[in-house]
C-alpha cells in the first residue's frame, strides 16, 4: 500500500476532529510535521482567562492552566480532560499561566486554514493576542470586558480572514471583529454608545435591552453620516411605552429628521441618498416600546400633514 501524499494527507486531516486529529498524533509519529502545520475545523471553542486561570475547551477537549499545580516546585498546573468519557490528566509545569496559556492557543490556532463553527470569549482572553495567524469563523459569542489592552498593538481579539457571519455579544466597544461582523446580537448591555454602534457595519443588527434616548439620534445620525444599504435593520427598544404619542417627534427634532408616516405608523425619516432613507418607527402596538430603525426605498415613507 502506497504511503499518502502530503495533498492526500492534507485532506484526510482537515476533515478530522480535533480529538482524532489529536489521537492519530499520538499513534503516528511519522505524520507529526504535517499535522502540526494544517489547521483545525472545530466545531465548538471557548477561551475564558483571568490574571491567573486559562480554560481553553475545544470540541470535546477541556483544558485549564492554573497557578495551582500540584507539585509546588513548579509554576503552573495543567488539567485536560476528555469530555466524552471523563478521563483527566493532571500535569506540573515550570512556566507560568499566562505563558502557559500562550503557547497552546497558539499551537492550535497559529496554523492556515483554521475555522471554527461556534467561538465563545469570555473575560480576558489576552492568549489570543499572540496569535498571528488569521482563522474563520462563522459564529461568535463574546463575553469580554472591554476592547483590547492599548499597547496590544491589535484592534481586535481576533484576527479572521472574512467577517463573522453572526455576532453575539454583552458589551459595545471598538473592535474589528465586531465592527465588521455580518449580523449582531447585542445582550444585556444598556449602556450602548450610539457612536461605536453607528460604525459597526452588520445589516442585521438586535438588542434585549433599551437604548438611550440620545444615543438614538448618535446612532440614527451616525448611520445617516456613513450610509447603509437598503434592507438595513436594527430592532431594539426604548425606555418608554405609548412611544408615538411623543417620543418619535422628540427625536425626529433632536435628528434633524422629517415628522412622516408609514402603513398608519408614525415614524420620522432621512434621507440618505436619490434611492434610499432610513425610517425610524415603532411596531403596530401602539403601547410597546419596541424601535426598528431600517432603510428603505425612497418615498416608502411620507410627510405627515
């Protein structure tokens, strides 16, 4: 039986999961150097970091980095375990977390070709900074504190060879990864800046929580500044209920915006350019404070008499 070709073995590998890629290693000495230089397609990943504690999950393979090791000559304790069937194995090991946590993000995700179809951060994954190589990913959901430390030299977490596809997160600041994200989820945050929000560049765009009323008209203004295509939608809400009753009149004035009406809804409208205008309105209850903001065609609105 001829051996594989590298093209062949390439293939083979980059179909595999992470935990068999991982076991073939073990077995096969002889695939090692190519293995180690074609990327991962992982299913599921998070990485979740404070100042002393690292866990990096992928698939079914957890890992956590700590300054607790179980020999107390050395700096660091590693603990992986198999999710599947429970096996754990617990390693002492003379570096300290935050390096510790370095090089294994880096050996899995500093590699061409990598994606991951779900990618969870959460509090301060500053590991990831020391990742050069660009990956795809097509979901991702950030729990993190803020944008990324100011000597980083990065202005993103992450670096992705094309935008996330869907964007879910707690916190609105300045990234490019969230910048250019295709559709965004925005949870639990009440406190969004109309202006950072204003240049991120998603189509789809979702809160849970109310906006500000004059973060609206940064945002509202922003988008008029900057321009978005027709089929832009933001859905998000306002601190207030009976919103037509004055509410939209107060931020058409604080806008600059025309007072004008759509399919019996008050909302107030700018233009944006000879084809296009964003509509700002609520929905067709008139006691809920639900705020879609989205651009149409122009003239879908008309002037209120």
């Amino acid at each position: 039986m001829k051996p594989l070709t590298y093209q062949c073995l390439q293939m083979v590998l980059q179909e595999m999961s992470f935990m068999k890629r991982k076991e073939l290693y073990a077995k096969c000495p002889a695939i090692r150097k190519q293995e180690e230089r074609i990327g991962y397609r992982v299913n599921e990943m998070s990485v979740s970091q404070t100042s002393t504690h690292c866990w990096i999950d992928v698939d079914n393979i957890e890992t956590e980095i700590n300054d607790c090791p179980e020999d107390k000559t050395k700096k660091c304790g590693v603990i992986m375990t198999n999710g599947k069937t429970g096996a754990t194995v617990k390693q002492s090991i003379d570096v300290d977390p935050v390096e510790a946590a370095e090089k294994w993000i880096t050996y899995i995700l500093n590699r061409l070709n990598t994606r991951i179809q779900l990618f969870y951060l959460i509090q301060s994954p500053i590991c990831l900074l020391k990742c050069d190589h660009p990956i795809t990913i097509i979901n991702l959901t950030m729990y993190v504190r803020s944008e990324v430390p100011e000597d980083s030299g990065r202005s993103s977490w992450l670096q992705t060879t094309v935008p996330v596809r869907h964007l879910t997160t707690d916190r609105v600041f300045r990234d490019d990864t969230m910048k250019t994200a295709r559709s965004v989820k925005i949870i639990q945050d009440d406190n969004i800046d109309g202006k950072i929000l204003s240049e991120w560049q998603a189509i789809k765009i979702s809160t849970d929580q109310p906006i500000p009323l004059e973060q609206i008209v940064i945002y509202c203004t922003g988008i008029a500044e900057s321009g978005r295509p027709i089929g832009f939608r933001c859905e998000s809400y306002i601190k207030f209920l009976n919103m037509e009753h004055s509410t939209l009149d107060w931020l058409a004035k604080k806008a600059n915006a025309r007072k004008t009406s759509w399919n019996g809804r008050k909302c107030f409208t700018i233009s944006l350019n000879n084809a296009s205008e964003l509509n700002v309105h609520g929905n067709l209850d008139n006691r809920s404070n639900c705020l879609i903001i989205e651009v149409n065609e122009k003239g879908t609105a008309i002037d209120r008499r």
